[in-house]
C-alpha cells in the first residue's frame, strides 16, 4: 500500500514539476516576443527621426532655392522690360519671404 502512495506522491511532483516549467517557458517566450517588438519599434523611431532631420533639411534647401530663383525672376524681368519686350506678371508674389528653416533650429 505504501508504494502505492510513493508513485503517486512521484507523478503528483511530476506533474507539477512540468505544469510549471511549461508556464515558465511560455513567459520567456512572450518576454522575448515583447523584446523583439520594442527593438523594432524604436529602430522604427531612428528612423523617422532620421527621415524627419532630412526633410528639414530639404525644406531650408527649397526655400533658399525659392529665395535665389525670385531674385533671379525680379532681375530678368527688369532686363527684359529694359528691352522694351513686354513681360507678364507671374501668379505669384515676388516680394513674399520664403522661411528657409533658419528660424527653427
């Protein structure tokens, strides 16, 4: 009668021992699982920061771009009516200032 109690004392313990490694494993695993995404999530925001420092630069570069070709406009304007050719007036502003970007950093 007693080994009776014995083996069944064993697979209790047994059964328990794996019950809680497998619940152990799964927790290492969705750890891991969770690692994973937040290395990703902030590659992804290196990214974007990355992106969002180019674009400003771009947006200084156009503007100054904008800035010189309407310099560039007002002179060829003043050349060609000095010729007595008539030259129509663009849609836009000539006199308007462009922020180059200058102001946010």
């Amino acid at each position: 009668m007693w080994w009776i109690i014995a083996v069944a004392s064993i697979l209790v313990v047994l059964l328990v021992q794996y019950l809680c490694s497998s619940k152990i494993l799964r927790m290492k695993q969705a750890i891991s699982i969770q690692l994973v995404a937040l290395r990703d999530v902030r590659g992804e925001g290196d990214k974007l920061d990355q992106q969002e420092m180019e674009l400003k630069t771009q947006q200084v570069s156009l503007g100054q771009i904008v800035v010189r070709l309407r310099k560039d406009i007002k002179g060829l304007q003043e050349a060609v009516s000095d010729r007595g050719i008539p030259v129509p007036h663009p849609g836009f502003s000539l006199e308007e200032d462009i922020p180059t970007g200058a102001e946010d950093k």
